[in-house]
C-alpha cells in the first residue's frame, strides 16, 4: 500500500512531528537541543516558514509551521533540520544510519477552532510526558517566549495568541490562564491522532474547505471538539 499523500497548504498553520529511529534519543546533551534551534531559526526564513510554536523531546520534537508562501516550504525546512542533526549526532558519536524515523507527519490545523488547543498541546507535552510539573520548567519549548518569561523572542506571531489581548502583556496571561484550565476530555487524542494519520485538526466544514482548495479527497473522522 502506498504512503498517504502529505497536504500542505501555505497560509495555513501545520502540527509537525518528527521521532527518532526506533525513538532512540535525539537530543542527549544541552548542545543537541541548541543546535536544533539554531537551526530552526536560521533556516526558517531562507524557506519562507513561520514557526508558531516548537517542543523538543529527548527522541522527539513538535513544531507548529505555517508555510508562507509555498506549502513544500515546510518539507524543505525539514529536511535540512533532520539532516543537519543527523550528521552531527553521527560525526558526535561515529556512527552511521538515520537518526530520524521515516518522513515527518503533518496535519493542517483550523486557525479559527483549533490553533490555540494544538499551541498548547505542543507546549504540554514535558507535563503529559511528567518531565515536569509546570510547562514554565521545561526548557526547550516555545512556552516561556509565549508568556514572556523569556527575553529572546524569535517566534512568529500567530492569530490566536494575537487575539487574546491588546498587548503583549494581556496575551501573556491569558494564555498562561488556558494552558492552567483542564483540557476538555478528547482534546489531546483529537491532535495526537489527527497528525499520526496526517489528517485535519478541525471539523467537516473545515475539510470540505480543504478539499475545494487542493482538489482532493480527504478521510475524516470527526466530529471534532474544540477546546472552551
């Protein structure tokens, strides 16, 4: 059976994850997960790609990408990030062979319903995962610049933390107050399986809206439920 066509769509937000072979570790010391980001930020630019929100996992990573201008941009920037982490990690450790598990999985994500839910069941994943306690403790997610805990802000600007208040500071605490609500039940397997399949976050309107603009046909398992 062949692969199941990957959709990607400029203008629109994009789950991204990408694990390691047979989930071996990616990311062992401080430097890995420096090198990655550095990468991300230098590259994403070159590849007219917006980064909404990322999550590096010790054998794993979650990006939230919006393609700018062209969809294939996503798979351009991706490719140079796994391959530039893996040639490190294979010179590191004089090894050979893929550090990465096949091609990344992808799912374009309803702005208007479900950006905000996907945002924060990226920067969850260290509390689900119970590396942490708080997702401000974990250092290698987007987290910290979204609430402003940290100086250095590269990411781009999505319009869902934009809608949460007039300034900086507003959205800073009111996304702080919904990453600390409860997640409404069946929010986290929605995400998690919609990029596992490569298929949509959102719901029926929002495929037959995808299906008008690529011409084909896509399965969905809804309906979805978007985050309160």
């Amino acid at each position: 059976m062949g692969r199941s066509p990957r959709i990607l769509i400029p203008g629109f937000p994009h789950h991204v994850v990408q694990r390691g072979h047979n989930r071996n570790a990616v990311f062992v010391e401080t430097d890995d997960y420096e090198y990655y980001l550095a990468n991300l930020i230098q590259w994403k630019d070159h590849f007219d790609v917006g980064v909404y929100a990322y999550c590096l996992m010790t054998n794993h990573v979650h990006l939230v990408l919006v393609p700018l201008a062209r969809g294939d941009g996503i798979s351009g920037l991706m490719r140079r990030l796994s391959a530039r982490q893996g040639r490190r990690v294979n010179q590191l450790e004089r090894r050979t062979g893929s550090l990465w598990s096949g091609r990344f999985k992808s799912s374009i994500i309803d702005s208007d319903r479900y950006l905000l839910a996907c945002l924060r069941y990226v920067e969850l994943n260290p509390v689900r995962a119970g590396v942490v306690s708080r997702p401000e403790e974990y250092r290698w997610t987007s987290y910290r610049q979204r609430v402003g805990l940290n100086s250095d802000i590269w990411l781009d600007c999505d319009p869902a933390t934009r809608a949460l208040g007039d300034t900086p500071a507003q959205r800073h605490q009111a996304y702080a107050h919904f990453v600390q609500d409860s997640v409404p039940d069946g929010e986290s397997e929605l995400i998690r399986d919609a990029v596992r399949r490569n298929q949509l976050t959102g719901d029926q309107q929002f495929v037959d809206e995808i299906e008008h603009r690529t011409g084909l046909r896509i399965k969905f398992r809804g309906p979805g439920r978007p985050s309160k």
